[in-house]
C-alpha cells in the first residue's frame, strides 16, 4: 500500500518556510521593517531583548535569502540602513494575519493551559 507524503515532505520548500518563519527574530524584524527603511540602532531600540550577535546574524540571513536589504552609506562611521525587499514584502500579510489570530484568539489558548494545567495539578 503506497504512503501519503508527510506534511512536511509534501512541498519542496515548506519544512524551509516554516522553519524560516517560526523565528521570532525574523518575524520581529519583518515587523519592524514593514513600517519602513531602519538603521541598525533603531531595528535593536525597537526590537529589544535581542542581543547584537543574534540580531547581526538575523539579518545577514535574511539578506542572504532576498528578504533583507542593506544600504550602506559612506559616511563616518559608515551609516547602514535595513529595508524589505519586494520579496520580503510578501511576508507581511501574513505575518500580520498571523498577529491579528494571536490578538483575537490567544486567550483560548491560554485558558486551555490553564484548564489543562489545573487537571494535572489536581491528578498529582
């Protein structure tokens, strides 16, 4: 009997996407930048809680996979400014459709837990 594909295996590239997605920093970072051009100090002031490895490392990624791009300017210092491309631009529907589930509907999810982690307790 032949075997249906896994979830994950039924598209080249979705393991990749998810993968690429799940990412708070990328996620967060695609936020930012939606709402237009940032330089580096700006991207960390409106991030927060990323440290400058992570945040340096997030954004080569993502200038590396076309999402990201990076003007440099030959001040001094050199001025760096960070903005989507046209391809990085695709993510932000649904990012925001995303969000706006989190808004509407995380509540449940924390009173499922909440419900689930009280059952336990009680079994325990």
């Amino acid at each position: 009997m032949p075997q249906s594909p896994k979830i994950l295996d039924s598209h080249p590239y979705l393991r990749q996407t998810l993968e690429l997605v799940s990412d708070k920093w990328v996620t967060a970072i695609i936020y930012v930048l939606s709402q237009g051009t940032k330089r580096y100090g700006e991207l960390n002031r409106e991030i927060g809680d990323v440290s400058q490895r992570m945040l340096t490392r997030t954004l080569r990624n993502l200038e590396r996979d076309g999402l990201v791009k990076r003007k440099v300017y030959s001040t001094n210092p050199p001025t760096v400014e960070y903005s989507l491309t046209s391809l990085g631009e695709t993510l932000v529907e649904p990012l925001r459709l995303l969000c706006q589930w989190s808004k509407e509907h995380f509540h449940e999810v924390e009173t499922a837990r909440e419900s689930k982690d009280n059952i336990m307790d009680d079994f325990l």
